[in-house]
C-alpha cells in the first residue's frame, strides 16, 4: 500500500511538471514578474492538497478548513483533465495538426469540465428500485419503502450546509426505514463537531429505524471516535451484528473489511432466518457470489463512487465485479451505489451523486 500511495504521488508531481512546462512556454512573452507570481500561484495549488491531508485533524474556522479542502483536492482534478488535454494537443501536432493556444484551450475547456461536474455533484438524482420478494412478512401488504444512501463523507468537504439539504431530500420520500451503507464520516470528525451535525443528523424520521455500518473512512477517522459521534445521533451502528425489525425484516450490518477480523457472512447467516426477508448492509462490494449463496434478498453497499469522475469509472468498472447500479445475481438483488456525496473533488464527470429508494414488496 505505501508503494501505491508512493507511485500515485509521483504520477500527481510529474503531472503538474508537465503543465508547469506547458504554461512556461505560453506565457513566455509576459513579464517576469507576472510569471513568477502565476508560477507561486500554481505550486502553491499544486502542493494544498498535500497540506489539507495533514492538516485534516487540526482545529481551524470552517470557512477555511473548507476553502482548503475543496482547493486542495479540486486540484487533483484540475491536474487530470489538464494533462489529458494537454496530451490530446501534443498528440494532435505529431500529425501536423498545430494549435497556436493549445495551453489556453486545455485550461478552456477543463474549467468547462470543473463547472459542469461541480453542477452535477451539487444535483443529486433518485433512483427508485422496485423489488418484489417471495417471502412473508408480519405486517400489510403494503410496499416497504426504504431509502438507502452511502458515502456522505462529513467533514471538511460536506459540510452542514450540503447535509441539510440531503435530510430533507431523505426525509421528502417519507421512509419506513433508512439505511446508509458506510463512510457516513470522511477523513476526521473535529468537522462535525465544529458545525454540530448532529443536529441536522437528528432531523432523520424513519418508524423502522436509521441503521448504518462502517466504511473504511470511519476507521480512517478512527473508529472508536467514529462511534462515539454515530452514538449522539439517532442512528444505529451496525457492526457484524443482525436486528430483526418490527416487519419481520432481517436486517444484516458486517463491519467493514478494514477490520481483518471482522466476522464472516456465513457465520452472520447461522442468526438469520431464511424464510424471513433479509437485507445486507456491506460498504465494500467485494465477494458478491458469496451475498448469493447465503441466500440473502437484497444487498446494498457502497464505496466504488463508480469512480467520481472519468476515466476512474473505468477503473472501478474493471476492479469490481458490480461498480455501480442494480443487478440480480441468482435470487439475490444487488445495489452498489455510487454515493449522495463523494470523497474530495467536489466533481461528478461521468457519474451522478444519487439517494436509492427501494420499493419492497413480499407475497
């Protein structure tokens, strides 16, 4: 893992050397003194994401903890898309195809980009998912609606202001129950104590219940705090435990696979069941024929973001076996959602931020 972390940090560097050369040689003609500031300018971009992440447990105003964040991890964005139009235009002149503002065209046409991927970030969608299970269940024969929604990630990026709008869009579709499939908590909770999102989080209403399970962000932000912040909430951290609720649903939350002991599907499956309705909630999207052969009804989990943005997505599509969206594996309905927030970048290009809401029917 640390040579991951080592090879993509020098692939960040080498990236922002390359514009750096790039935009040396399309202002070549201004002053020096103006390129030296717009070269202070661009290192200091450059180099903010560096210091948002190790400065993400110290206390500061929010405003600034906030200008930090989405500066420091937009520009790992800015740095792709630049590179890739930037790449495009030397391509292009290998085939004597010459453009004489190729530098500014790429920083054109990658704000265009930024613009409509933050637009699209701040716009979530609903995706709205019927199922319908062979099983009983002990109240009317009304549909269950359930709305699911993983990877918010609290803190320095989203903030009280995105969360408020993402209860009332929750608390809109009026839910029987409501589950969130982890990474709830971004990178520390000193953010969430700053904005007191608690209080936004305790608008919540489900008369089912509001169950969640760990992502490996909690863990990143420490687990123990983690916990300590879910507790003054109304929701409820599920962690390799089962609860049965009032309808007969048997509702499953595995901790997160950050936690290497964490207790296996099959033993989680010897307190289950099996003909009641059950319902997983797993953040990582891993082992998905294992969801099918222990019989479980319908899975949700999260963590992909399907990449947030392009070509990443492309990545995620290859890494797992489902990045995103429903599909049916054998008797078991499968949702991987791509997340209401992100992670960083405040961008959605190729992607969307979505809330889920299952319709649960049983006969």
């Amino acid at each position: 893992m640390p040579a991951f972390f080592i090879i993509l940090i020098t692939v960040y560097l080498a990236g922002n050397a390359y514009i750096f050369c790039r935009g040396a040689q399309a202002l070549s003609a201004f002053p020096i003194g103006t390129k030296v500031s717009l070269a202070i300018l661009f290192w200091l971009g450059a180099l903010s994401f560096f210091g948002t992440m190790l400065s993400r447990n110290m206390k500061m105003p929010v405003w600034i903890s906030h200008t930090m964040y989405e500066v420091g991890t937009g520009w790992l964005i800015f740095t792709l898309y630049m590179v890739l139009f930037l790449l495009l235009f030397d391509i292009l002149k290998l085939f004597r195809v010459s453009f004489n503002y190729g530098f500014l065209l790429s920083l054109l046409l990658t704000f265009i980009l930024l613009g409509y991927g933050y637009y699209n970030y701040r716009h979530p969608k609903t995706n709205i998912i019927d199922i319908a299970l062979d099983k009983p269940h002990t109240s009317d024969r009304k549909p269950i609606k359930i709305v699911a929604v993983s990877d918010i990630h609290l803190g320095n990026g989203t903030g009280k202001t995105a969360l408020k709008q993402y209860v009332k869009m929750i608390n809109e579709q009026n839910p029987d129950l409501i589950l969130i499939a982890g990474d709830l908590i971004d990178n520390s909770v000193i953010p969430l104590y700053a904005e007191n999102m608690a209080e936004e989080l305790s608008e919540l209403k489900a008369p089912l219940g509001i169950y969640m399970v760990a992502g490996n962000h909690e863990y990143i932000s420490g687990i123990n705090e983690s916990i300590r912040f879910i507790q003054s909430t109304p929701i409820r951290l599920l962690r390799d435990s089962v609860v049965t609720l009032p309808n007969g649903i048997q509702l499953i939350g595995r901790d997160d696979r950050s936690n290497h002991s964490r207790r296996s599907l099959q033993e989680l499956m010897a307190n289950v069941k099996k003909d009641q309705p059950i319902v997983l909630l797993d953040h990582q999207p891993y082992e998905l024929e294992e969801t099918e052969k222990a019989g479980i009804d319908l899975q949700f989990s999260g963590h992909t973001h399907h990449g947030q943005v392009w070509p990443m997505s492309l990545v995620t599509d290859y890494v797992y076996a489902q990045s995103h969206g429903y599909r049916q594996w054998g008797n078991s309905h499968i949702y991987v959602s791509s997340g209401l927030s992100l992670w960083g970048p405040p961008f959605r290009i190729g992607t969307e931020s979505e809330m889920v809401v299952f319709q649960l029917s049983m006969h």
